[in-house]
C-alpha cells in the first residue's frame, strides 16, 4: 500500500516545517538552551502542523547528538526509532475517542513510571478541547507538577473550549493559515522531487481550495495524482468539482450588470459541467471578496492570477460598496443554504436574483432632514394625482373627498377655539365645515397667513391615516413610531404626539423622524406644525351614550353592514 504524500512528506527537521517559523524560532532556542517547558498548547487551524511540531520537539528532546543546535539530527538511535513510529516514550492520545476521567486516570498512573529508551516521556493530546469537564479536572494537578521526565503537549483546533485552567498550566504556541504564495512555493518543490508533472494553474487551485491547510493541499494534489496522468486544470477542475475563473468571471460580471438572463445561464452551465453548487458559491465569494479588497485599498492581499487582477479592477470601479456588500452576503449564505435546497443550484439562483430585486439601502430617511419639495418628486401609488399644495384656492374647491384633500379650516365665528385647551375630538369635528372663500389666505405660499391657529385635532385625527401612510412611503419606522403614539391635543398650533414610554418618545424626538413628519402635516395642510412629544398613559373611554354617528361614514358602515361593535372612543367633552 501506497503511504500518502501529507505522511512521506511529514517535516523530520526544524527547517521543514512550513509557514510557522514564529512558533519553531521559540521551541528551537528552548531546545539549544536546555530550557523545554513542562506543558504546551498548540493551537490553530487544521493542517498547520500543530502534530508535526510537537513530534519533531518530542525527537528533539530525546535525540542522543551532544550539539544540542543539531537536535533532531534524524540519525541517532532514538530519531530513527521516533520517525519509524517505534519509539516507546511517545505517547499519542486522540482526545476524540479518548474523553472519559478514566482514560485520564489511567495516563495519570502510568505517567510516574520511567522512560522505556529515551530521557523524556512525551505525551501529545491530540484535539484535547474534546476531553470531558471530569477529565480535565483529573488532569490539571498532573498537568501542574508533572514528573520530571514527562512532558505534555497539547494540540487543538478550538481553544475557546480548553479551560482557564488548564491554558495557564502550559506554554501556549498559536499556529497561524500558511499564505497562499507559501503553499503553492511547496507544492512546487516537492512536485518536482517526487517528478510529478502538474501545470502551473493547478497549484493555485489547489491552494485557493486548501484555505490555508497545507496537509489539505498535500492530499488534495495526491488525490489528483493518483490518475497516473499529467495533471491538467481540466483535470483539476473535474475532479475537485470547481468552475474555470471564466466561468466565475462572467457570473460575477452578469451579477453586476444586472444582466439576469446571462447571470442565471452561466450559473447552469457551471453545474452541468460537473461544478459542486456550493464549491461554485465559494469561488464567487472569494472573487467578490478580492474586489472588495481592491476597493478598500488591500490590493496585495488579492489572491488571483496576473490575468485575473484586471478583471477584478475593473468590477470594482463598476460597483458601488453597498452592492458589492449585499452580492457577498447573498452568497455567502448560499453557501450553507445549498445543503439543504432539494434542486441543486437553488440556493446560487436565489442569491443572484434577491441581489437583483433587493435594491441596495441608501441614506436612512430617519436620520436626514427631508422637504416637502422631496415628497412632491415622488409621485403617489394612488390612480388620481394628487393637488400640490401651491394650488391652494383649487384645492379647497375641488370636489376630492375629504380623505385625499384636507381643507384648511378657519376659525368658526359662533365657535371660537380655546387654544389653552386640547381641542375635543367629537365625532362632529371629523367633518370640518365649509370653508368660506374669504378665509383662505391671498398669498397661498405665506405660512405665517395660515399659522393662526385654523387647524384643529379634529382636521388632524380625519386626515391622521393618510398623514402616516405617507410617512410609511418614506421612512416605515418612522410610520411605526406614529402607530404607537396617541393624538393628544393641540396647543398654539402644535400637535402634541402621547407615547407609552420614554423609548419610544426618545426615538420619535430623533431630528430626522420629527422634520419628516412636520413636513408631512406641512404639505397636507399648507402651513408649519410644529410637534411636541409627551409621555401619556391615559387610556381612551369609554364611548359616550349620546354620540352621534354620522350616515353612511366608514364607522357607520362598519357596524352596519360588517356588524362591528364601538368600545371605546376619544376622550372628548361637549363644547359649551
């Protein structure tokens, strides 16, 4: 049987062990000055070499060459045995199969027995953060003060998980992702020792695949190998199930010229080929991703080909950073959707088209002041126009129902409004009277002629729905914020908004979601209302047995014909 490439190509020497030079520096002059720790943690990704280390520190400890800068010198009896796997005093523990305070308990009582050949027992505890809660505590007091000719070296994957305790109880190592460059340097060289005849392009994709792993490219090109043919990026890319960067480029490039039809074809041919739908939604994120590199600025960090990069610059001069954020997060979760999709591709067609559809968040509304000259821009869903408000003698003329076009009042001569009060919110007040010609203002754009005190609550209870419908068409949440207040009053021509909580009263006082409303009562009723807001607990009352509902009105209708009950109602007192 044939040994895998990652086990013959296993580091036997300090100067083999690639991409962690930071981590063997340190362990390398602990072992020239005699000064190896009793305990360490190796930590970091799968691939790095966290086993490879601790078994060429385990060969260095007990080689027999008296230059201790030589040490492992891979010729000695005790390297020659360690490297044949022969050696006595290693001991490899896989935590994984190996969790339970019994198996700890067991170590702990052969641990004070003597070396069988060499000076030190090594003890390497492979994936420890797999150990139960028991079993580290049965550790810990042997981990402490351990023999003087034991050593412990722990490997992990996952150290959030390894208790405080035990992680101040060793000399913690960090492993780190070898680079792309680094990776594909090595593939290299070792290819050629071994006379392995693979084309350029198919180191980079098998590096890009790895993602920092280099066991995982060592196996990947075995896996590649065992063909007994030449190793092509045809080759590669069918048996890695992967699409050719033409086939990424042109989705990509589709996906940014919103070019549906062309996006959704390529993304078919890719899977027809043979591409694994979630290998193709990882190599469009890492494109997306190196545009979002050049764009920030980190274009040596960009890792594609030289015919590549041009491609990549020019995407990133054609999207905006919100669009190229949104295309990213799209498919980075179809990466874990297309695991459970029942049609294969599903999750990458989603992706591509919600990136479509969704248009890209600009300014929130909340936080900018806006003008009525904005909303006047936007023209309204309804099927009538509606009047602006420069039209004012017509508006208050034309005959539109009251729910589309309010008229401004005017102070009523038998009736005149107490503005030290709020004013009562009756049913009789929900129809305002007509409006004499001679109360509507000469000069139609003057607000000071219309800010005099002619708007009643009632005028702003009976246009309220359509107030917050056209909040909504600009800014939802301020539209939710206004469906949580309560219409309290009206006092020196200021509407005075009543919220259930400090919160919520806090969040309406925010400038941008004030100017949007005032603007609103602004363009609906031709003149400023400024707004005050204040907590209220009051609750509404019961309806009043006298009240008087007015024929064919929409709460006339709906007890009539929907059969609809009246609980409650405004507070409201009979004028005098």
């Amino acid at each position: 049987m044939t040994k895998a490439l990652y086990r013959k190509w296993r580091p036997q020497g300090w100067d083999e062990v690639v991409g962690q030079e930071h981590v063997i520096q340190t362990l390398r002059n602990a072992v020239i000055h005699d000064r190896v720790a009793h305990a360490y943690l190796f930590a970091g990704p799968r691939g790095t070499g966290k086993t490879s280390t601790a078994r060429l520190l385990a060969k260095a400890v007990n080689c027999l060459d008296d230059a201790l800068e030589n040490r492992p010198c891979n010729t000695c009896e005790y390297c020659q045995s360690l490297t044949a796997g022969r050696f006595m005093d290693l001991i490899e523990i896989d935590a994984a199969s190996n969790t339970s305070v019994d198996d700890i308990r067991d170590l702990r009582d052969k641990i004070n027995f003597s070396p069988s050949q060499g000076r030190y027992k090594v003890y390497i505890i492979d994936e420890v953060h797999m150990l139960s809660t028991a079993a580290f505590n049965a550790l810990l007091k042997t981990l402490e003060e351990p023999p003087p000719h034991a050593i412990f070296i722990l490997a992990t994957t996952e150290i959030h998980k390894i208790p405080a305790t035990v992680l101040s109880r060793c000399q913690r190592h960090e492993f780190r992702r070898i680079p792309l460059d680094i990776i594909i340097a090595h593939l290299k060289a070792k290819s050629e020792e071994e006379d392995i005849r693979v084309e350029e392009p198919v180191f980079i994709e098998i590096a890009r695949q790895a993602t920092g792993s280099l066991r995982d490219a060592i196996s990947l090109l075995d896996q590649l190998t065992s063909t007994n043919e030449d190793v092509t990026l045809a080759l590669a890319q069918n048996v890695l199930g992967t699409a050719t960067s033409l086939r990424v480029i042109e989705i990509v490039d589709a996906l940014l010229n919103k070019d549906s039809a062309q996006g959704l074809s390529q993304i078919n041919l890719a899977l027809d080929s043979g591409t694994d739908p979630r290998q193709l939604a990882r190599q469009i994120v890492t494109y997306l991703r190196n545009v979002l590199l050049y764009k920030m600025g980190n274009d040596k960090q960009i890792e594609v080909s030289d015919e590549v990069k041009p491609r990549v610059f020019a995407h990133a001069n054609l999207v905006s950073m919100p669009d190229l954020l949104r295309a990213i997060e799209a498919f980075n979760q179809a990466i874990e959707k297309e695991q459970a999709n029942w049609h294969p591709g599903l999750g990458l067609e989603l992706a591509f088209t919600t990136f479509l559809v969704e248009p890209a968040p600009g300014p929130s509304k909340a936080e900018t002041p806006v003008t009525s000259k904005e909303f006047e821009r936007i023209p309204s869903p309804s099927q009538h126009k509606e009047k602006p408000v420069e039209t004012y003698r017509e508006t208050v003329n034309d005959s539109t129902p009251p729910e589309k076009t309010i008229p401004v009042v005017s102070e009523p001569k038998s009736e005149p409004v107490k503005q030290e009060e709020p004013i009562q919110t009756s049913p009789e007040k929900l129809n305002p009277t007509p409006v004499e010609e001679k109360s509507i203002p000469d000069n139609p754009t003057s607000k000071e002629s219309t800010h005099q005190g002619e708007i009643t609550l009632a005028d702003v209870n009976q246009s309220w729905r359509k107030i917050k419908a056209k909040v909504g068409r600009h800014n939802p949440r301020t539209e939710a914020l206004l469906n949580t207040s309560k219409l309290t009053g009206m006092k020196d021509n200021t509407l005075i908004l009543g919220f259930s909580s400090e919160t919520l009263k806090q969040m309406m006082e925010k400038e941008g979601n004030l100017n949007l409303t005032s603007d609103i009562l602004e363009e609906v009723f031709g003149c400023p209302i400024p707004i005050k807001c204040i907590i209220s607990t009051h609750q509404a009352s019961t309806l009043p047995e006298d009240i008087k509902i007015e024929k064919d009105s929409m709460v006339d209708t709906a007890t009539r014909d929907l059969g609809g009950k009246i609980t409650k109602a405004d507070p409201a007192e009979k004028e005098d």
